[in-house]
C-alpha cells in the first residue's frame, strides 16, 4: 500500500512535469511556426499596387529641397549581428562583382557589374536610383511580373536583368545581408510613403522620337572618354572590377532590365552622368538624355526570354518596346516615343474604368 501522502506527492510530481511538458512543447511549436512564417520576408499586409505611367517630376526649388528624402548615416547601423549583416549587405552592393562576378569569390553568377553602378552611393544618393523607398513600398505588386514581390523577389530581378546573370539563393548568407541592408537604408520612410528623390528622376516627354544619331555624337562627346567608343568600359588594374562599367554588348545589362526602358536610361543619365553631376547641377539637356538613351539601348546586349513578362498587358510601362500592347501604337513608338500620346491613352483608360 502507497502511504495516501505519498501518493498525493507523486500526483503533484506528475501533474507538474506534465505542465512543465505542454511549456515545452507549446514553446516548440511556436519556435517551429516562427522560422516557417515569421522569419519570412515580406509578411506585411498592406500591398502597394504599381501603375503604369510616368509622371515627370520637376526640380524642386531651392526651399522643396529640403523635404528631399536623406540616407541615414552609417554610424547609425547598429552594433551586433544584425549590424555586421547590415555592413555585409552594402559590401555587397557595392563590390558585388568581387563576390559573385565572373572572378567572384562566393559565387560566379554575373555579370560583372556592381549594384553600386547603378545604384550610386550604394543606393543611397538622390534621384541616384536610391533604396530610399524599397522598405516603405514593398511587398509590392509589379505589372512585370504579375506578382506580389518582397524584397528578395526584387533583388533576384536585378541579377537576372540588370547583371544578365542569376540570383543567389534566397537563404543564402549574402541574399539576407542585401536584404537587410536595403531595408537599413529606407528604415526612416514611413510604410507607404514614396520619399521625394528616391529612385529614378522622370524627365519631361519630348514632342518627337528620341534620336539615336544625335545621341552617338552626344556619347562621343561627353561619355566614350570613360565607357569607352566601343562601349565595353574599362576593368581597374587587377582585373577584377570595373573602374567604368560597360555601357553595351555581353557584359552589359540585358533587354529586360530597367534601363533597357529609355525613360529609366535617361533620367539615370541626366541626374548623374557624366560621373559626378547631381540632379540640381546635370550637364545634359533632356533632349540629349533621351538621345544618348536611344543611342545606347540601339546596341547590341544580352537578351532574355521576356514571354511570362506583363501577364496583363494594360499593366505594361509606356517604354516597354515588346508588345503587344492594349493601345493601338508600335513598338517603335514604345521604344523612342513620342511618349505623350501613349501616356493620354492610358490615362483615359484609367479614367473609363472609375
Ligand atoms: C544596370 C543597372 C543596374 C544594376 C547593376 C542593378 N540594378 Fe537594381 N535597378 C535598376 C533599375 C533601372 C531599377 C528600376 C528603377 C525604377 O524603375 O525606377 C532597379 C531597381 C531595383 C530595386 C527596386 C527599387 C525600388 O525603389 O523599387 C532594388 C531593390 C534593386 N534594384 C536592387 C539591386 C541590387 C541588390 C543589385 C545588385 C545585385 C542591383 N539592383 C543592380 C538598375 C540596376
Ligand atoms: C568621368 C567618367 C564617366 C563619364 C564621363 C560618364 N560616366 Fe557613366 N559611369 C561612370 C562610372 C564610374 C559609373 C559607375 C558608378 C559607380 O559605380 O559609382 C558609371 C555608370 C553609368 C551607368 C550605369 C552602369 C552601367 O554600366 O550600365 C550608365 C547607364 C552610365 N554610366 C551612362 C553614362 C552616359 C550616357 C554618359 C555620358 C552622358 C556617362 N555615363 C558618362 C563614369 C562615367
């Protein structure tokens, strides 16, 4: 017989080693849901919805510019882990050709460019196609490619577009570090909100196509000093990065990048080429961006195959040369404009359907 004392003990005994059991059990269960949900890019709710027109933007005058959106400071990336993952992260954009270029240390996966090239400053510099806005405004639903794309998605884009190469994998180390760095950079932009002087400076339409002839003189003149005539750029001493990043053929961006788009080209350029000009102080008229732009996107670069691209084709961007299209115009027009027309067309539509 169990002294009825003891038995009360081993009651108790068992009841609480079977609380403390469903503690842990419960505390595995969420540690399990948090790594397959939590720890996932891009969970938030609200979904930010792209639309198709380019709307010029103005020099702002000299009070506007002080709302233009500023880059924190790198003494503001915070101490421990998840700062070396920050650090990491704009390492890797702006040497990313030492790391996953064709001599890359990590990985041989581009095509030798820098995101730096074209994201200036590591992607911190006014209307220098900053990361100003990417934390406030994705996920993001995107007409290209018809889905809801985090920042991962967004990242992989420009590796297989813009470095005409293919993206790390997502859980990969280096894919976490830029993530996480882009994100450091917008950290002070309200979710949302677009910040004034992020991404790229869209430049007034001109009333005629633009003009590749015209642009060859302006590229002669006032860029082959650094790309080079033959548009291939120069590599720096060791060979290992570009000192000045091709501008066209194998090494270069492929069709389906942005810049391919000649709005993108031409408001990149005019903001910031030749090197070292800003948006208040640019060198070039918009007559000669939009001509260098067509200059450029004339010469020959990698393709891609852009079949799955605008799975809803009224979503396109006005500049996308590959139809086919729901308005009525060429593709010669898409690609060298006049653009103001096209702009109406989907502006009415867009009307029609309120
Ligand atoms: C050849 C030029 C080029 C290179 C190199 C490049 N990008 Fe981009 N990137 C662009 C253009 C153009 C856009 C679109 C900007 C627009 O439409 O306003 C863009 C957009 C982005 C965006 C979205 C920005 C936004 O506000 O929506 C992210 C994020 C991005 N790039 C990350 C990267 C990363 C990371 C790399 C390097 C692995 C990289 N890019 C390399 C040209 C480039
Ligand atoms: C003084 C040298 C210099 C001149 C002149 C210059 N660039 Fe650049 N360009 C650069 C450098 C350097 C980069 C990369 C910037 C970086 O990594 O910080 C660059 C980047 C670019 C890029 C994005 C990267 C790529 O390879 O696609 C484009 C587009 C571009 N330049 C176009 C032009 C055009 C058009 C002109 C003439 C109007 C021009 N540049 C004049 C030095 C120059």
């Amino acid at each position: 017989m169990i002294d009825p004392r003891d038995e009360k003990k081993l009651i108790k005994t068992i009841t609480s080693l079977i609380t403390l059991l469903m503690l842990v059990i419960v505390t595995l269960i969420s540690i399990v849901f948090w790594m397959i949900f939590g720890s996932k890019d891009d969970t938030l709710p609200e979904i930010i919805e792209e639309e198709n027109d380019i709307v010029e933007n103005v020099i702002p005058s000299m009070d506007e510019s002080n709302d233009l959106w500023v880059a924190p400071s790198v003494s503001e990336i915070p101490e421990g882990r998840e700062g070396e993952l920050i650090r990491y992260g704009k390492e890797l954009v702006a040497n990313t050709t030492e790391y996953f270029g064709p001599k890359g240390s990590v990985a041989h996966l581009s095509n030798g460019l820098n995101c730096q090239n074209c994201h200036l400053d590591a992607g911190t510099k006014v209307w220098g196609n900053n990361y100003g806005s990417v934390a406030a405004t994705y996920p993001k639903m995107r007409g290209r490619s018809g889905q809801v794309e985090g920042v991962f998605k967004r990242i992989s884009d420009c590796f297989e577009r813009s470095l005409n190469g293919t993206a790390p994998d997502s859980n990969s180390r280096e894919m976490k570090a830029m993530a996480a760095y882009i994100k450091w950079v917008g950290k002070d932009v309200a979710k949302g909100n677009k910040a004034k002087g992020s991404g790229i400076f869209n430049i007034a339409f001109l009333d005629r196509p633009a003009d590749p002839k015209h642009g060859k003189e302006v590229y002669e003149a006032k860029c082959a000093v650094c790309h080079q005539s033959d548009g291939q750029g120069q590599l720096n001493d060791k060979g290992n990065n570009y000192t000045y990043p091709p501008l066209w053929g194998r090494w270069s961006y492929n069709k389906g990048a942005g810049l391919y788009r000649l709005s993108r080209f031409a408001g990149y350029v005019k903001a910031n080429m030749p090197l070292g000009v800003s948006y208040n102080a640019p060198q070039l008229t918009d007559e000669e961006a939009w001509d260098v732009a067509a200059y450029v996107n004339t010469k020959e670069r990698p393709g891609l195959d852009l079949s799955k691209d605008w799975p809803d084709i009224s979503k396109k961007k006005i500049d996308h040369p590959f139809g086919p299209y729901v308005d009525p115009f060429p593709e010669s027009q898409h690609k060298f404009g006049p653009f103001t027309e096209i702009q109406s067309f989907y502006d009415e539509l867009k009307k029609s359907k309120l």
